[in-house]
C-alpha cells in the first residue's frame, strides 16, 4: 500500500518487530564509537573491538562453526563471542554499560519499530476508509442506536466516523512514539558510572530524539510506563475494530443484508449447508482484536503491584505488535471488499420509522410548533403505523391529520406534499445543516479534511523514518572508520 506522497519503505526502513539481537549489534557499535570519541577506549584497541563487532556478525551470518546465529539479545551471551575473536580486551566494550540500561534500549528500539509499523499499517487502513467513503457520500443507510434503526444516515458518514477515530489512535501511537523515542543507554544500572560515557552521543548514533535522563527511571520507571503508554493505545485501537465489525456481522442476520463481504477470501460456505456464505473475516478480525485486547491488558497485570527495579516488566519485547497488525491489515481487507446494495439500504430505512424526528422538526421550523408537541405526534404516528403494519409512507394522509389533531388539539399545519417530503430519508440526510453532518457539502468538506490529515500523519511517518535511517548510516560510516 502506498499512502498518498509516500515513497519510503517503512518495513524495510525499520527492519521488522522484534529484532532484540540486532538491537544489540547496533547498540555495540555505537558504544565502541563512542567510547573510541570520548577516549575512554584507546583507539587502536577500540578498533580492534569494531572489528571483532563485525567479525562476529559475519561469522553467525555465514555459519562459521562455534558462531550459531544468536536467539538471545542478552549480554552475557554474546561478550564470550567477542572475547573469542577479539581476546580479553574485548570486554573494555562493556565500559560503564549495565545489561539494565542494555535492555531498556533493545526495548525502545523494539516499541519504536513496532509503533512505526502499525502506523503505517493504520494509514493504510484510513486510507482505504476515505476512498470507500468518496463512492458513497450519497449513499443512504440506516444508522443505529441501542441496536435499534435510528435515523438515516450515509454509508460516506459512517465511514467517515470510524476514519476520525482511527486518526486518534495514529495521533496517540505518534504521541506515544515521542514519549518512546528517548534512549536510556548510558545509564547502567541504577546511577550512571565513574567513567565519562557520552549519553547524548549514544541517542544520536541510535537514532534517537533525546534521553530518559535520570538513570534509576531510564532502567526501573520509565520501560514500564512505555509499554503501558503503547499498550494502552493498542487496547483503544483493538476496540474501535472490533465494534466495527460486529456492525457489519449484524447484517448476516438478515436473510438480504444491505452491505456484507465480496464472495471470496474473506467468506466461506458452510460444509453442510450450501447456502450460507459465513463472514470468516469478520468473526477473525472480532477475535483478533480480543486477543490484542488480552495481551495488551498483560502487560498491566505483569508490572502491577512491583517493586520497581525487578524484572517482570523489562522484557526485550514489552508489547508484542504482530497480532495488531494482523488486526490492521485484516481491517483493510475488510473495508476493501465490503459491497454496498443500495437499493436495500434504503429500503431498510424506508421500512422504519426513522425519519420521524424531521417531523418534529419541520412542524417547530414551518409552523412554530413546540418541539415536545411534534416529538408526541411523531410517537403516536410511529405507534398507529406499527400497529397497522404500514410503513410510514404508507399511512394515509387522513389519518395523519386527525392524529394531530387528537394530539395537538388543532389541524396539521402541513400539507401532504409538505408531509410527504419530510419524512423521505433523502430530505432528512441531505438537509442537516450542522457542522460534521451528512450534507453532501459537508461531507466533501470532511472527507477533504480527512485526506489533508493523512498526508500529514504520512509525511511525519516518513520523517521519523528519514532521521533513524540517517543515524544508522551515521553510525555505519563512524563504526566502519575504527
């Protein structure tokens, strides 16, 4: 997927989720690069540790026996590597480091990949949300509340409802990401070192945007409510999927749903009964978002009622994004292949009473009726129709006017064209006048809004990846020079 003005490879930029023991390799070189520019690290000996860096990653890259590739990013496991090809002298990397404030920063860079990848994958999904909703802003569909038909609405709107709620989830993964990006490298264990580590260098090599400064939150505060910060966002995010999809899975209870899935994928006939199309894609994406909604909430439960300074909540990888982005991605899919009948969405209205709150609104706007009056005669019409078994257009306009006149104890200061307009569903969608309504102005004011925000969220996307992509070949080029 391509977002508009988007020509960087986000995936390929940040380099997947998860990726603790490259982590470690990047954080390796930016010490020996730094320690070598500080001088805490004579330099010919600082080479000789750069090179044994890069030896190692070449020998578990090509195989070499005794250099099996590494599965753990834990410190301890790779210095006997290093001391292996480099001697002794090697462990001076470990210079005023800690495996505390390692694994603070492998966690960082793992919550900063994963956060620019889901909102890559968010941006995806909004975008498919705006051009669905650009075919339908005059298509009519009825809306619900209390899972009851309410008033009609467009599909364009409806859409457009779900886009402004994923644009807050983007805004809250990139305040997230702020919060996220600052490096704790340097911090050791709990109090720093005697030896003159410079912190500001290391964030700048690792592409970073500043430092958790004080060394006993950068290891024992701030991992815990770093992940919590993009769990929690990742919690709203699950939600809002899930609600959408049981809006569309209530439409397979009707025996002719007015929007369902193309046939195809994302449907499946039953292995008995060979007219049921069943929605898989939407009972997966339902289920999908619980299961984020599950291991967000453990991340809460691992760090509650701790100590700070103990383990439970310092994992390489707090919040594991693999299963929101399947949500992500599962979500566009759907909105892709969704299949609008428009001609039944507006029978759905039509069949209801839906439109009855315009006449309460026309009588207080063309007649100066109070507005509790009409609400009552609108009931009573609804309760007279139903009870009949006709829909609203079919009630005769005789006995419209003497329901009024029993109510409001006066002849209905509408005539039956009048009556008549008012109550279509075309007269009540196009004619809000309210800001954010489902007026075609207003809607094409929304939706062109909606695309200037995106372009923005994508242009901050690339830029984030832009400046991390430059640390590293910073970095690359420093370390190559030792």
């Amino acid at each position: 997927m391509t977002a508009p003005g988007n020509t960087l490879d986000i995936n390929a930029t940040f380099r997947g989720g998860g990726r603790s023991v490259e982590w470690l390799d990047e954080i390796n070189k930016a010490s020996i690069v730094m320690l070598a520019e500080t001088g805490i690290v004579p330099k010919d000996v600082a080479a000789r540790i750069a090179k044994g860096i890069q030896q190692v990653i070449d020998n578990e890259k090509n195989g070499v026996e005794g250099f099996a590739p590494r599965t753990s990013a834990d410190y301890l496991d790779y210095e006997p590597r290093l001391i292996k090809v480099v001697g002794p002298e090697a462990s001076r990397l470990h210079t005023g480091r800690s495996r505390q404030d390692l694994a603070s920063t492998i966690a960082r860079m793992n919550l900063r990949d994963q956060l620019l990848q889901v909102m890559q994958a968010l941006i995806a999904a909004r975008e498919s949300l705006l051009k669905r909703a650009e075919e339908h802003v005059e298509t009519i569909i009825p809306a619900y509340t209390h899972g009851v038909q309410a008033q009609p609405t467009t599909f364009a709107h409806y859409l457009l409802a779900f886009e402004g709620a994923l644009a807050r989830a983007t805004e809250r993964l990139q305040q997230a990401y702020e919060r996220v990006n600052k490096c704790p490298l340097g911090a050791a264990a709990l109090t720093t070192s005697s030896f003159p580590l410079d912190r500001n260098r290391l964030a700048e090599l690792l592409g970073f945007d500043g430092l958790v400064e004080n060394a006993y939150d950068a290891n024992h505060l701030a991992p815990v409510d770093s992940a919590l910060d993009v769990a929690a966002a990742y919690s709203i995010l699950a939600v809002e999927t899930g609600m959408f999809a049981q809006d569309i899975h209530a439409q397979y209870a009707e025996p002719q749903p007015w929007f369902m899935l193309a046939e195809g994928a994302l449907t499946g006939t039953s292995s008995i009964m060979p007219q049921k199309r069943n929605p898989a894609a939407l009972e997966q994406l339902r289920a999908q978002a619980s299961l984020v909604l599950s291991e967000t909430q453990a991340m809460t439960w691992l760090a509650h009622n701790n100590r700070s300074g103990m383990f439970d909540y310092r994992m390489y990888d707090p919040v594991p994004a693999a299963r929101v982005l399947t949500v992500l991605n599962l979500f566009k899919q759907i909105i892709d292949a969704l299949v609008v009948n428009k001609a039944r969405a507006l029978e759905e209205v039509n069949a209801d009473y839906s439109t009855t709150t315009e006449i309460a609104d026309a009588l207080l706007q063309r007649a100066e009726v109070p507005f509790r009056i009409g609400h009552h005669f609108a009931s009573q019409l609804t309760d007279y129709g139903r009870g009949k078994g006709l829909k609203l257009a079919e009630i005769p306009f005789t006995e419209v006017q003497r329901l009024y006149l029993e109510k409001a104890n006066a002849p209905l200061p509408l005539q039956e064209s009048a009556f008549r307009e008012i109550i279509s569903a075309e007269y009540m969608v196009f004619g809000r006048k309210g800001l954010g309504g489902t007026q075609i102005k207003e809607a094409r004011r929304c939706l062109a809004g909606a695309i200037s925000a995106l372009r923005l969220d994508q242009n901050r996307l690339e830029l984030h990846g832009e400046e991390i992509a430059s640390a590293y070949k910073e970095l690359e080029a420093e370390f190559k020079m030792l």
